[in-house]
C-alpha cells in the first residue's frame, strides 16, 4: 500500500542517514519466555526473598522484578497442568540458592508432580525430596518440621522475642529459615492427608518460627478456605477455569495472556499481570536438566561442606557419621554413650554408664554386637582425660576382647574366672569406699573418680561368678 510504501521509503533514509528512532511512547509487553537474570537480589538482613519474574504496570508504565518475602508470606501458585506451576518453583528454589547459603536457608522438596522438581535433591541447601512411593520418608520429614517448630519456639522463649525475624534481628544465627515445597497438593491430600492432616499445623504455626510452605496445585477445588485463609502470598497462573482467578485473588479482573508462565499476582494490593522467569533455558528437557545439573555443580563448590539437615531416615546400615550428623548425636566429654536410634521417633538412644549399672547383650556373637562393644570402648577412649575410666576385660577361650587390651583406658585382661572373682571382690570394696566418702565429704568427690568398668565375654565367667558363694 501507499502507506507500507512511505514507511520503508522512512526507514532506508533514517537508515542510512544512522538516524537513531525514538523512543516508544509505551512500554513493550511482557515477554512469553523471559531468561533468567544473570543478576539476583543481594541477600537482605531483614528477609529471606525469592526473585520470580516481571510484572507489568501499564497505567504508570512500569516493568518491575516480582521479589516474595518468604519470612513474611506462605505461597500458594494454582494453575492448570503445563502452565509453568513446576517451573515456578523451581525459579524460586534457584533464586533462594543463588543468594542464601545453606546455613541460611533450608529447604524440603514433596514432589508428587512431574519429578523433574527432584534433581534438586543434590543441592547442598535441599534436606530431603519426597516422592508419592515413600511413606516413611514423608511421615520422617513430618516428625522433623513438627521437631522443628517446637525447638524454635523454645528458642524464642529464651531470647524473649516472638518471631523468627525478631530473632535474626536480636543478631541470633543459629536457625535457617526453612522452606517446604508442595508440588500437586491434591495428589498428597487424596494419599497422605485424608485421615490426618499433618500439613495445616505447618502452614498455620510455621510462618512465626521461620517455616513457610510454598505450594502448587491445579485447581482450588479440595483446597478449601482453611488452608487459603493461611497463604497470604497468592498466585493464579493461567487456569482454563476463569472462575479460578477471583477464588485465588478476591476481586480479581485481570485475566493473564494464554502463556506457559504468564499469571496474575497481588502486590500492595493491586492486581498485576506478570511473566515468570524461566529457571533453566533449554530446547529440550534433558538439556534443561543438564543445565540444571551445571547449577548445583557451581553452588556445591560455592558452598563447600555446608549441607542442610537432612530427612531422618534409618538406613540399612548406620555408621557413626550419620549417627551424629544426621541425628544429632554427639560422643564428645560424657558417659552417654550413643549405641542407635529409636524406629518411631527417630530420636537418638543412649546407654549412660554412670546410671546403667549392669546390662547385657545377648545372642549369637556377629559383627553388630561386636560394634556396639567397640562403639561404647572408642568413645570411652576417646575422652580418656575428660571422663576417665578404668576398664577391666574378663574374656572367653574365643579371646575375641584381646583386641582391646592394649586400649589406654584398659586395667587388665584375663580369661580366668578366679581373677573375675577378684575384680568384683575389689570394685565391691572399691565401692564400699567411696560411698563412706561421699557420705563424709559430699557427692561431688565422686566427680574426680574414675568410672570402673568391668566387660565379661561368656556364660562361663558368669557361671562361675555365681557359683563363687564369698562374691
């Protein structure tokens, strides 16, 4: 046409002329795949924020970064299925990481969705990825934020504040703030929570203590108001349902362009539209997981050891490392021994030595009842000097206790039944002493003594202690 005609005829001469265009009298719209920025947030002192993607103000033509106070909000993100609710989370789980450490953020991942959520479980900040086939892993993580919560408000109790951000405020660094991921809410509601929910305490009690839930599901319908009343973050991603929108933000008319990622969002509340920032750039998924991949390869070696504390779950085989790190366990300057861990309660079990007075360990000999020998022996060995012990070794014909004779804690060793009798003879004085002098002088003489500790192998010793009548 005459018009297209004028308008190139314009824009060779300004071309060629290098004639700069003016600048738009409006902003440009939002765009369908926005990357991921290479510059995030500096971490703020008085929150703990996840950057998520643009909105768009076209009255007061603006374009502004969409950052959530996770200290100050729960998040809920409803959308319909392949319309970016996954990848929302996964932009916030990459945000959290690219400016926290995993001392000042925790994170916990339930993914009941499509499972690409799960190859975070490597990231050093990730506790734990829970998937619907695994019961016991899910009630663990359960009895660990319930754990949590009850700690931290001990916390706070004793440092007269009466929340989390109070706290850090106080100069107190000793809680990371923690995140749960729900991914397909309805999935693990239909699964998990139909008899009792173990969520809503979370969602409801959390928030005060440093635990916010972010959440996704694909409708609200079996949501219901009791756990929206607890999200004061919320998020409408496209919904083929236009009714959605006003359910998830009341009173809302903004209606988001049919785009994977495009939503609707409150901010200072006004109603915004707004495009989600694509967490990892890729034309395929399995390029996508490999760039995913290169991400937690940079933050592991940004972060070094710093892990989070991970889901409680008792393996196969329980080493002493995962005794104390996982667990919580300590063996350092004490006669409370560490020897497992409770199935139900997940809680550490310990003998101690001062209060056992005598046990046994009975069954065939195998090399798990000669580790729990050998765990209490170390441990009593390894704090020789701030809890000493005398250790006495009354051995079977097997000689199986010879290997810690040479231990510095050990007395003597035999495998004569007359010199057991002798032990017991001596200690039964031994004892007979020191009551007299804690009566006398006071209980807190006993604390300079060394602990006596007599270890027997074999029914034969026994026997013949009890058939000794002057023992």
């Amino acid at each position: 046409t005459q018009l297209q005609a004028v308008v190139e005829k314009i824009a060779g001469y300004c071309a060629a002329a290098d004639i700069k265009p003016l600048p738009n009298i409006s902003m440009p719209a939002l765009p369908e795949v926005l990357p991921y920025p290479t510059e995030l947030s500096a971490a703020d002192e008085q929150g703990t924020f996840a950057d998520i993607g643009i909105y768009d103000d076209p009255s007061s033509q603006y374009q502004g970064k969409i950052s959530i106070d996770l200290e100050e909000n729960n998040v809920i993100a409803i959308g319909s299925t392949q319309y970016g609710k996954t990848n929302l989370m996964m932009t916030m789980i990459r945000s959290l990481a690219s400016i926290y450490t995993p001392t000042e953020v925790n994170m916990y991942i339930i993914d009941f969705g499509p499972s690409i959520i799960g190859n975070f479980k490597s990231l050093p900040h990730v506790g734990g990825v829970v998937t619907d086939k695994e019961d016991e892993k899910l009630k663990n993580l359960f009895k660990l934020l319930f754990n949590e919560i009850d700690d931290r408000k001990d916390k706070l109790l004793r440092a007269n504040v009466s929340s989390f951000k109070s706290y850090k405020e106080a100069g107190y660094t000793d809680m990371p703030m923690i995140v749960l991921f729900v991914d397909n809410f309805t999935a693990l509601k239909e699964l998990y929570l139909s008899e009792e929910d173990f969520l809503m305490p979370i969602c409801r009690n959390g928030l005060s203590v440093g635990i916010s839930v972010v959440m996704a599901n694909a409708h609200t319908q079996g949501i219901g108001y009791r756990y929206l009343s607890n999200f004061s973050k919320r998020i409408a991603l496209y919904c083929n349902d236009s009714g959605e929108y006003s359910t998830v933000i009341e009173h809302c008319r903004v209606r988001p362009k049919d785009v994977v990622g495009r939503g609707v969002i409150e901010l200072e509340k006004k109603v915004y539209e707004f495009q989600t920032y694509c967490s990892f750039a890729g034309n395929t998924e399995k390029n996508r997981v490999e760039i995913m991949d290169q991400f937690i390869s940079k933050i592991v070696k940004r972060d070094g050891n710093q892990t989070a504390r991970q889901i409680p779950m008792i393996p196969n085989v329980l080493t002493d490392r995962m005794l104390c790190t996982g667990f919580g366990a300590t063996r350092e300057n004490t006669y409370l021994v560490p020897i497992g861990v409770d199935y139900e309660s997940l809680e550490v079990v310990s003998i101690d030595l001062l209060m056992a007075g005598a046990f046994a360990t009975m069954g065939k000999e195998t090399p798990e009842s000669k580790m729990f020998l050998k765990t209490i022996l170390t441990q009593l060995q390894t704090n020789l000097f701030a809890s000493p012990t005398e250790l006495y070794l009354v051995d079977s014909l097997t000689r199986s206790l010879k290997q810690y004779q040479k231990l510095g804690i050990t007395e003597d060793y035999t495998i004569d039944p007359s010199e057991f009798i002798e032990y017991v003879n001596s200690i039964h004085a031994e004892m007979k002493n020191r009551y007299e002098r804690a009566n006398e002088e006071g209980i807190e003489i006993l604390e300079d003594l060394p602990l006596k500790l007599v270890v027997v192998n074999g029914c034969e010793q026994i026997n013949a202690l009890c058939k000794n009548t002057s023992a």
